[in-house]
C-alpha cells in the first residue's frame, strides 16, 4: 500500500511540474490573468489611400562611408525585394536601408514625396492593414502593411503567398485599406497607441498581449534595445509617420542584446524611450515598434523601427518571445 502511495505521490508531483512548466513557457498562466486591451474600434475611420510599387533609388554617388571611413556600395530603399521578407534577418545582408517585400509610395500631382498624397499614405496606412493589388499580372492579391519608412516616406508591403512578389511590377498600383489613425486605448493608463491597425491588436492578444491587474500593458517582444543607441530619427515633432534607426556600430552592446538576431518585422522593446511627442531618450519609458528596413552602414543609421505604443512612465512590461514577429503574427510566412 505505501509502495503504491509512494508512486502515486511523484506522479501528482510530475503531472504539477509538466503543468507548471508547460504554462511558463508558452505564457498560459500569464495570459489568463491578463485583461484584454480594449479600444474605441466603433470610432475609427476605414480609409482607401493608394500606393504604388516605387522603383529602387540612388544619390548623385554610389558610396556610402561608414564611421571607420570604409567604402560600400549596396542597394538600398524602393523595389520588389524578393529575397528579404518579413522574418528575415535585418542584420546580415549586403544592403543599406533596405526594406522588405515590397514597397509603396505616391508621388501626387506635384511628383514630390512631400505631396499631400505621399504624406496620407504614410501617415493613414498602420502596420497590419490590408492591401489589395489592384493592376497588373497580380491583380487582386492580398497583403499587409508592415512597416513605414522616413525620409523616403515609403509603406512597405508583404504578402502570405511569395510567389505573388514575382509576378509584380515597378509601378503596380495597389489599395490600402487603412484602419487604424486615432486609436485610443480605455483600459490602460499612461499609454499611446500610434500606427496599430484593430487588426494587429488582435493577432497581439492572441500572442500573448494584454493588461495586468495593476493596468499595465503586457506585451511580447523578440528583442530589447537601449534608447542610447537609437539614431537617425530622433528630434521628430511626432511618429506617425515614418521610423527611427538602431546604431549597430557598438559591438559590445550588439553582443550584449543579440542585435544581430534583429528581423525585418520583430516587435521590439526600445527601454527608456518616449514616443508620445516625438522621440527622446527618457529614463523609465517604454516603447514599442516593429523593425521596417534593414541596417546601415551610414553613422547614425542602422534598423529602422516604426512606433506602436508608448509610455513615457514605463507602465509597459514585456516578455521575451523569439515568435513575436509579424510573419507569425499575420501568418505572411
């Protein structure tokens, strides 16, 4: 009889611990303690902005100079990037600033990037919104928002079917169905939402996202980065528009992050940075974004990150999650 007692008691004990361990690593504890992150969907507007596929760019030369005064010549932004799609590693590739899958752009009728209709775009469009080719040999394939990218003033785009990139063209038009510009969150405190499409919020709840008892944003990330390395970008009046740019120069501190596992389309965590009225370094902020183009070897360049929430008082937490990328999140991959 004690024998059997005795085995029955380490199978409770193993059957506890398989449990336990179980709900640690995939977050079931966790999450079921967590409220859901609400928002006044009913209020947002759906939007139509159109895109077209922007051809590949280059200044008057092809060198770019990094810090140690080496000489590089790479591609960079615009075009059908076939090969570097979200998931894909923004740090080992042979390019400067080079966004994935596809990108868009609308010169208007003043063919500026500065137009009225570059800057709709950009500012409408929030990662996670759908998009549907509307000419062309892909005509009626439908893709993502995943990214926005400054300066150039460029909405990137990426598609569940890859071979879809192939039959694409420079100059393609296709159909932002934007959703999203003026979320507001009403159960977490101290927090702005910018750039999330309901959409995105969605696949991020069912990631693992949520609020905690106490009113605090828990969210899963792939990557932490100090806001002490964060560059080109920073000073902007706003986010709603564009990127900043993680400075990959330091190698000790690329090692100490694992910032050469940065990829297109991880969400990531930059620790004491405040987005809310542009970017500045600020001790005990919280801010979150999505990598939208690769590295640089310019000074001051690097990853670019598109803004997705932020807390000037740190009322974000984050767990650690190598999933947390948009080619899971929106199954593009």
């Amino acid at each position: 009889m004690k024998h059997w007692v005795k085995k029955l008691s380490i199978l409770s004990s193993l059957f506890l611990f398989t449990v336990f361990f179980v709900s640690f690593n995939h977050g079931g504890v966790e999450s079921d303690s967590l409220q859901t992150l609400e928002f006044n969907r009913n209020q947002l507007v759906k939007q139509a902005a159109i895109g077209y596929i922007a051809p590949p760019g280059a200044g008057s030369s092809p060198y770019r100079i990094d810090p140690e005064g080496n000489i590089h010549v790479a591609p960079g932004t615009g075009s059908i990037t076939f090969n570097f799609r979200s998931g894909d590693t923004a740090y080992h590739i042979a390019g400067d600033h080079v966004e994935p899958a596809v990108t868009l752009y609308n010169l208007g009728t003043t063919n500026s990037r500065s137009s009225r209709a570059s800057r709709g775009l950009n500012t409408l469009a929030c990662i996670g919104n759908s998009v549907k080719v509307i000419t062309g040999e892909a005509k009626g394939a439908k893709g993502y928002v995943i990214g926005k990218h400054g300066g150039a003033e460029h909405v990137m785009v990426d598609f569940p079917k890859e071979k879809v990139l192939q039959k694409m063209v420079i100059g393609d038009k296709m159909q932002v169905y934007t959703y999203g510009l003026g979320l507001k969150l009403k159960n977490a405190q101290g927090i702005k939402a910018m750039n999330v499409s309901p959409y995105l919020m969605e696949v991020l709840t069912q990631a693992g996202m949520g609020v905690t008892e106490s009113g605090t944003l828990s969210i899963p990330v792939a990557l932490k980065i100090p806001a002490k390395i964060m560059g080109s970008g920073l000073g902007a009046s706003h986010v709603y528009r564009g990127d900043y740019d993680i400075q990959l120069f330091d190698k000790k501190t690329v090692e100490e992050y694992n910032l050469d596992e940065i990829r297109f389309g991880d969400i990531v965590a930059i620790i004491n940075a405040d987005h809310t009225h542009g970017r500045i370094f600020k001790t005990g902020a919280v801010s979150i974004g999505v990598i939208c183009h690769s590295t640089s070897y310019i000074a001051g360049h690097g990853p670019g990150v598109t803004t997705l929430f932020t807390s000037p008082s740190g009322n974000i937490e984050v767990t650690m999650d190598k999933d947390a990328n948009l080619a899971n999140l929106l199954n593009i991959r």
